[in-house]
C-alpha cells in the first residue's frame, strides 16, 4: 500500500529524466506559487499542468487511485469542516455577501463562500497534484542533491534525504505490528472502535515502532561513518548529471515563473493586488 | 558521564549518529502524522507523532528534536496530501525545542534516568511550549504568508494545543518511562 510513494530508481520519462536541481527547483517555486494566492485564474493552469504531468509519469494506477481518492474525500471533509468553523467567509474575503439560501441566522450559503471553498479545494488539490509529480518523479539522493544545489547545508540534505528513503520502511513497519496485533486479538477496525480505545491501540502500536525504528540508528550511523560521512566540507551527489537540453528549457520556465512569483508577492504587499478572484 | 557544557547540550552534538536518529525521526513523524492519527478538526488531528520530537530530545537534545519535528512536518505534508502550511512546520519545530529540552533539566533517556521531578518540569514545559508555538509563532508566520487565514489558525491553535498536550501528557510520560526502564542498566554502579 505504501511502496508506491517514494521510488529509489529514476524512470525513464521526461520529468523522470531531469536533474535532480531542476526537478528541486521547480517545485519550490510551484509551491510558493500556490501558496501565495486563491486566484483560480492562476490555480487552474497549475491544475491542469499537474494531471498533464501526473499522466506523464505513468504511475502504477492502482496505488495512485487510492491515494487520490483519499486526498479527495479528506479534502472535502476539511472543506465542511472549515465551512462550518465560519461561514461568513465572502465577507471577510470579498467584502459583500449574496445570499443562496440559508440554515440558521448563523449558517448561512452564499456565492462569494461557495466560491471561496472552491478556490481552496482546487489549490489543495493542485498542490497535492503538484508534490505527488514530485514524490514519484524524484529519488531520495537526487532530492538531497536538489537541495544542495540551493545551499542548503548538506548534513540537513542528508536528513531530508534518509527520511524521505526511510519512510517506505517506517510505514512497512508500522503495517506489520499493526497486523501482529491484530492476530493477537486486538480490535483496530476504526469502524468497530471507540475514540478512546482507538487512541489506546495506538499507542500499543507506537511503543514498538519508536523502539525498532531508533534501534536501526546504531547500524545505519556506523555504516556511514565506515564510508566517512562527515569528514569533509563539501559533498557532490553521484545522482546528479549535467544539464540536458531539457533542463535548460525547464530553467527558462521556473526562472521566468519565479520572477512573476517575486512580483506577484511585491504586488500582494505593496500595491494592494487581492488574493482572491471574484468574476460575478 | 556528562561534561558537556548548556550550549552543547542545547544545540546537540552533531555527529553521524545525530544525523541518522533525526533523520530516522522526521520520517516517524512524517508517518505518524499520516497513518497514525485521528482527525478530530480541519487540517487538525489528535497524532502520536508529537511523542517523536520527544525521544529525539531526550536522545540528541533540543535543537535535533526541532529539526526532527520541522522536517517531519514538511514531509507530513509532502506525503499526506492537504497543502504545505510551512507555518505549522515552524510551530512544530518551535514546539520541538520545548518538548526536546530533556537533556538541559537533566533527563537521560539513553541512560535511564527519567524521575518525578523530570516528568513535572516536562509537563510544565510541555504546556508552556504548546501555548508559545502555536499561541504565538504559528500565527505570527500565518499572518505573514498567509493572511486572511488568521480565524482559522487560531480555531485550530487551540484544538491543536489541547490536542497535543493530550497527547504530550498521556501518552509521553508512559512511553518515556518504558523507553527509560528499558535502558536504566548499571544505575545502581559507583565508580571507584
């Protein structure tokens, strides 16, 4: 269920075939891209360019449709549940308010909210796109690579690098002494299962995965020190290749929308351009 | 057994060993956030994965157990799905520096000293840590990169906060004490 997330040998396509500082560099530049606004004439490009890459990729489907089925029933119940916790969110948003119909004097339906969750459920569902690409598009060393590429120190690189490689194990684990418990009789079907007693199964689970998970460090820190990690100032990556025509194309597109972004910000600042696209 | 000065317990000693048990905790995190926990509000979850920051803590110091729970966070994010809110990786990681601090009050959880007086000041700082970094850090950050989502942040700093004292409280202290007992060996030896 989980070895799909994260691939440790690079595939063949195109987004596959780019280097690791590209692939890096792009996403964090898509990431502040969505992050810095709810304007649907700038989430939707990205949408679109996220399935258009997701398509390219050519995932194992049947893993992908899982996660992507339950991306989206738990965005849609974050949606409720934000609609619920303020429902007057045109207002603080658009500043007018049109009304469809309504519950009580507090729970009210209007265009400008109705339009506002949309907005937000798509950019969820665009960054979710979005990092998805990245998860099966990158190894863990062409990330830690990326990230050194950006200065990153690259003891941090290595941190990033080994949880990201670490977690197909973690989550292997975590299957596998929830099934031991369950053979031994221990209820986890959320169905069947309290609140309370959930929590408490929980913790029958933790207790062993923290004990075997932070037994591995003792082996894994000497294999490296035995490789002498650490000794030097600098590192390079065998995962990361030169620059291909390919990569010089893509650097065009993320420097160009890197400087829309920094304006776009100065804009939001500065000029008092509005997060939010209202058309009616 | 331990000559090491505030400071250096405070920033950890950063050797390959320190690097493996952080990395090895940010991925617990990341998977804890997502498998382990249940949701009880928007983007919001009673999640074991803060015990995490914890054992990193009480094993490196305060500083590694930041970077395990901020890193951890980001990976939460990247993996599970429900947009990045580095805002919330900063609190965690703000949150990490308080629940990680074992070592400045004299906790060792890898030699099995873990006592009363421990588990009161833990409590303490747990609960002065959760209303600093999310009653303050996060919705700093939040207001700054996101604006218009300040209500929201702050509906679910107190959820959260609850939450993860809940969890910091309840579960912590037991696991801490098992993880304690499991390594108290050669306590009761004097050097001669």
């Amino acid at each position: 269920m989980n070895n799909f997330i994260i691939n440790l040998i690079p595939g063949e396509t195109f987004l596959h075939k780019l280097s690791g500082t590209t692939k890096v560099r792009l996403f964090f530049v898509l990431i502040v891209y969505l992050i810095m606004s709810f304007d649907l004439r700038l989430i939707v490009p990205v949408l679109i360019l996220g399935i258009i890459g997701l398509i390219s990729l050519k995932p194992k489907l049947k893993s992908v449709r899982y996660i992507i089925i339950f991306v989206v029933v738990m965005n849609l119940v974050n949606i409720l549940l934000y609609y619920l916790a303020n429902p007057h969110l045109g207002m603080l948003y658009f500043g007018h308010e049109t009304i469809w119909f309504q519950f009580t004097d507090h729970y009210i339906v209007t265009y400008e909210e109705v339009w506002f969750l949309l907005s937000r459920f798509l950019k969820m569902i665009a960054s979710f796109l979005i990092s998805l690409d990245f998860i099966l598009a990158i190894t863990p060393s062409e990330f830690a690579a990326g990230l050194y590429s950006c200065k990153v120190p690259y003891k941090i690189c290595t941190i990033v690098e080994m949880a990201f490689r670490y977690i197909p194990d973690i989550a292997r684990d975590y299957q596998n002494i929830k099934v031991s418990m369950q053979a031994r009789g221990v209820e986890l079907d959320p169905k069947k299962t309290g609140l309370i007693k959930r929590i408490k199964q929980n913790i029958l689970i933790l207790i062993p995965l923290v004990i075997t998970s932070f037994d591995r460090i003792g082996n894994i820190s000497n294999a490296m020190d035995l490789r002498g990690f650490g000794k030097g100032k600098k590192r390079s990556y065998y995962s990361e290749h030169g620059e291909t025509p390919n990569d010089r194309k893509v650097k065009v597109v993320y420097i160009l929308l890197g400087i829309f972004v920094v304006a776009y910000i100065i804009g939001r600042v500065f000029f008092n351009v509005s997060e939010v696209w209202y058309p009616f | 057994m331990n000559k090491k000065t505030t400071l250096q317990k405070f920033i950890g000693v950063w050797n390959t060993k320190t690097i493996v048990g952080v990395a090895i905790g940010a991925a617990l995190f990341g998977v804890l956030m997502n498998f382990g926990s249940i949701r009880i509000f928007t983007n919001t979850s009673l999640t074991t994965a803060m015990i995490v920051p914890v054992i990193v803590g009480g094993l490196f110091g305060p500083v590694p157990a930041a970077v395990a729970a901020g890193v951890g966070n980001v990976i939460a994010d990247l993996i599970s799905g429900s947009g990045f809110w580095f805002d919330w990786s900063i609190g965690n990681a703000v949150l990490g520096l308080f629940i990680g601090a074992l070592p400045l009050y004299g906790a060792y959880i890898e030699d099995g000293i873990f006592e009363i007086k421990h588990m009161v000041i833990y409590a303490i700082l747990c609960i002065v840590g959760c209303a600093i970094s999310f009653g303050l850090v996060t919705p700093v950050f939040t207001y700054l990169w996101y604006g218009g989502e300040l209500t929201i942040t702050l509906y679910q700093s107190v959820v959260g906060s609850i939450s993860n004292i809940i969890v910091l409280l309840v579960i912590g202290i037991p696991v801490l004490k098992v993880l304690a007992s499991r390594n108290s060996r050669g306590q009761n030896l004097k050097a001669e």
